[in-house]
C-alpha cells in the first residue's frame, strides 16, 4: 500500500473529528487561539505520524507477522507455536501506540500507577490469551465456549478490583487491539486455521475459525489489568483518582510543549520499539530467513514506525488530548454549572421555571455532541471500511456495506453518549456492560460462527487511534469539570465503544442466517 493511499485514509480518520473541535472551539465552547492553534499542529503531526507508522506497519512489520505464523504453523510442534504465540502478542502489544496513550492517561489521573508496570501487565494479558486463542484453533474448541468462561472469570474477577480500576481495565481491551496488533495477532490465526483445515480430516471451516482471535486476545488486557489493580489495593500502592480533576485541568502554555515533549517520547519510543527489533532480528535468523532485498524493505519499514511514531504522540500529546479535555471541560462545565445555579435558587426559596431551560439544553448539548463525536469517530476509521468490505464479501453482498457502516456508527454514537451521561449522572458502568456483555453472549448461540468471530474481532477495530487519543480525553475533561472523579466516570468510553460492535455485528449475522434460509 502506497503513501499517498495511507496518507488518504488517515486524512479522512481524522480531518472530520477537527472540523468538528474547530466549529465546536469558535461557537459554543470557545477554547483560545493558543489552544486551538496547538490542536491544529497537534492534528497535523498526527496525520502524519499516523500515516508514516501506518506505512511501516505494511512494508516492514506486517511481513514479520505472517511469514513467522506461517513458518511456525508449518513446523506442526504445539510447545513452540503457543511459545511463540505468547512472545509475539507480549513484544507487539508493547509497541502498540494506543497503549502507550492509554498508559499516559491513566498516569494523569493517578500518578501513583507505574505507566510500564500498566503496559507489562496488559502485553503479557494479550500473550496469554493469544496462546489460549492459537490453542482453541488448533483444539476446535468452539468460540463461543472460550468467550463465556473468559468474560464470566473477568467479570467475577472485576468485581473485587477497585472502582478506579474497572474502566481502565476495560478500557484497555479495546485500546490494545490497534493498528501495530491487530495485523499481527490476525495474520497468526488466518495461518494456523489455514494449516489446520489443510491437515484437518473433520472438515473444519477455516474460514470461520479464521475470526475470532482478535476478540480472545482483546480479553487478556482485561484480566491483567483487573488483577493489577488487586495487587495495587493489596499493597496499598495506588492512588484514588482525586488528583486527576486537578492535574487534567491544568494545561501547558505555548507552542513550546511540542519541543519539550519531543525527548520523553523520543525515549518512550525508542523503549517500546527496541523489543520489536530484536523479535524481527531473532526470526530472520531462526525462523523466517528473508532475502536481502525483503530485510532491508523490513528495516525501511521499522525507520517508518519509528519516525511516525514520534510524530503521532507528540502530536497526541501536545495538542490533540489537551484540547480534547479543555472541550469537554467545557461543555461539561457548562452542562454542570446550569444544573447548580438551579439548585441554589431552589435552597433559597426563589422557584423559577425558566432557569431549568439553560441547564437541560446544556446538557443536551454535551450528550449530543459525544453522540456526533462517535458516529464520525467509527465511520472515519480506515480498519472500519475494511471489516464492512470484509463482511460484505463474505455474506455474497446479503449484508450491505452501507448497512454495516450505519449499525456500527449508530451503536458506538449511543456508545459516547452513554459514557457522557455516566459523566454527568455518576451511575455505574456495570449498568451497560454487564446487560451489554449478557447480550453480546447470549447472541452467540444464535449467530453463524464466522459473525461471532468477526463480531468479536471488531471491537477492537471500532475503538481506534482516534477513540484512545481524543474521546477518552474529551471524556476526562468533562468528568473534571463537573466535579467527578475522572478515574470512575471517564474510563469506560473505549470499553463501551469496543462493547457495541459484538451486539450490532451479531444481529447482522442473525438476519443473514435468516435471508439466506429464505433464499433456499
């Protein structure tokens, strides 16, 4: 895939969210010329960094992936596929930039959490459950079985992890799953179910068991974080949160923060890749053995990372996620202060109608602008365009593109939504993902096995770059703002987002069994 192609998709990923923050930043949420000229340069460091990172995934670090599931596979010794199945999801998950801005916001509200004991812990959760994945394929245990006994333990597990920790847990199972893992957990299980079905005398689907690896894996971060945060209540290690509504409504002044920046992540960087250098290296010389011309393509493509990389969370960092907060700082202030105007004239005997107006249309306001937020967010992301043609495809052109894209973007709009009002309102994220995940599973046993797969796969396509970066910041400054605890109201959006794509794919899945039924 060529630059000029990658450069077009991240363009239209992020281009509509900054139409959006602009209008929205010189009408009813005015942010500044400082902060808005920030946004603008942080929005181009972004595209560009997202663009090149993106470009050195497919020449360079992509090949990696699939000739080493390949020759792993065709080895046909179980130890070392599982081995090297857990290896490869614990290198790859640290380089993964959704996680390391997922670990700097959880820094920013509780400094107390060490940001590489969060992401050591979340890449040996998606190590584990890759394997236990690869070992369901080879095994032919059924995906849904895998599923239920995964998310029952999480959910039990959940409820003895502090309320702090919940959402973050969550959160990080959609996180994880970005544009460095999906590739690579992906290219491993279409390799190890092809090989399968080759050797396979039951006549397994590949194509079905083909899915679903993804989903599993999405699981892992969820259990590691949930039993990181255990151990941090045990040892007394954590915070509470509380410096968080401080902490993020400070912001850095200047243009200068760019710069400044630029050496904490340049070793942040450096840190995350060096990993994924030395796994590249250890298979070139044990396992794959690419010619000379394909070694130097891999390096060209691992420079690209490096470089786009860089320019991603110094664009994240110094202008996307302030702004980002400062917005729904904002307009959560806005939502928050016509509701306490209202209760001291209550408290002061002085009953007048008209001052619950402004209150409820602020609120309005900042519901329906999380709702714009999500429905823009999941239809702008590339991954998204290729998981609708990948189903409509499959289906035979049954389930429409089109239909896809509006279930989708429908779900994840109600998705921000939701995790707006749990800002304002403070009700518990159990309310929507235990009845969501209930859903989710239950659907299992009625759709076709290549859409729960699928299903599964998508929710961590849904919460991309763009959720991880922006939502969660725009989330964190509204629950600043009105007076919440960032770290039990804010974490959860990307784990409602990642939620709605296991029920919308699912219900597509059923009406395709249904038409096709119909047809025969």
């Amino acid at each position: 895939m060529n630059l000029q192609q990658k450069f077009r998709e991240t363009l239209f990923s992020v281009l509509p969210v900054m139409l959006i923050v602009m209008i929205l930043g010189v009408t009813v949420a005015p942010l500044g010329g400082t902060t808005i000229l920030r946004f603008l340069i942080g929005g181009i460091l972004v595209i560009i960094g997202l663009t090149l990172f993106l470009l050195g995934v497919d020449i360079g670090i992509l090949p990696i992936g699939e000739r080493s599931g390949a020759a792993l596979t065709s080895k046909r010794n179980l130890p070392l596929l599982l081995g090297a199945s857990f290896f490869i999801g614990f290198m790859i998950t640290i380089a993964e930039p959704d996680v390391q801005v997922l670990a700097d916001q959880v820094r920013s509200i509780d400094p107390d959490v060490s940001k590489w004991g969060l992401i050591l812990m979340i890449a040996g959760g998606i190590g584990f459950f890759v394997m236990l994945g690869i070992l369901r394929t080879v095994l032919s245990i059924p995906l849904r079985i895998i599923l239920i006994v995964s998310y029952g333990l999480i959910f039990a597990m959940a409820y003895f992890t502090p309320e702090e920790f919940q959402g973050v847990a969550f959160d990080s199972g959609g996180a994880t799953t970005g544009p460095m893992t999906v590739p690579f957990i992906m290219a491993l299980g279409v390799g190890v179910a092809a090989v399968r079905a080759k050797s396979s005398k039951d006549g397994s689907d590949s194509g079905a068991d083909s899915f679903g690896l993804t989903g599993i894996a999405s699981a892992g971060p969820i259990f590691a974080v949930c039993l990181y945060g255990i151990i941090l209540a045990v040892t007394g290690s954590g915070g509470d949160g509380s410096v968080a509504a401080e902490s993020t409504a400070h912001e850095a002044e200047g243009l200068g923060v760019f710069i400044t920046e630029f050496p904490m992540v340049l070793k942040e960087v450096s840190t995350a890749l060096l990993p994924l250098v030395f796994m590249a290296a250890l298979f070139q010389f044990t396992l794959i053995k690419m010619p000379p011309f394909q070694v130097i393509r891999m390096i060209r493509g691992l420079i690209l990372s490096f470089v786009g990389l860089i320019a991603f969370l110094i664009g994240a960092k110094g202008g996307f996620m302030p702004a980002g907060t400062k917005l729904g700082e904002i307009l959560g202030g806005l939502a928050i202060s016509g509701d306490k105007t209202l209760l001291l004239l209550n408290a002061a005997g002085e009953i007048e109608k008209s001052m619950l107006i402004p209150g409820i249309v602020q609120i309005i306001l900042l519901l329906l602008t999380g709702c714009i937020f999500g429905a823009v967010v999941v239809c702008a992301e590339p991954a998204v365009w290729v998981l609708t043609d990948q189903v409509e495809n499959v289906s035979g052109g049954t389930i429409k593109r089109k239909v896809m894209i509006v279930a989708l973007s429908t779900g994840v709009a109600i998705a921000i939504g939701l995790s707006m009002a749990r800002v304002l309102f403070r009700f518990s994220l159990w309310y929507v993902l235990i009845p969501g995940y209930i859903i989710a599973l239950a659907l299992t046993f009625f759709c076709p096995k290549l859409f729960t797969g699928i299903a599964f796969d998508s929710g961590g396509v849904a919460s991309g770059p763009m959720t991880s970066t922006f939502i969660l910041s725009f989330s964190l400054g509204a629950s600043s703002a009105s007076g919440g605890n960032p770290a039990v109201d804010a974490f959860g959006v990307i784990a409602l987002v990642a939620m709605t794509p296991l029920i919308a794919i699912q219900i597509l899945g059923i009406v395709f069994k249904i038409k096709t039924r119909e047809a025969k």
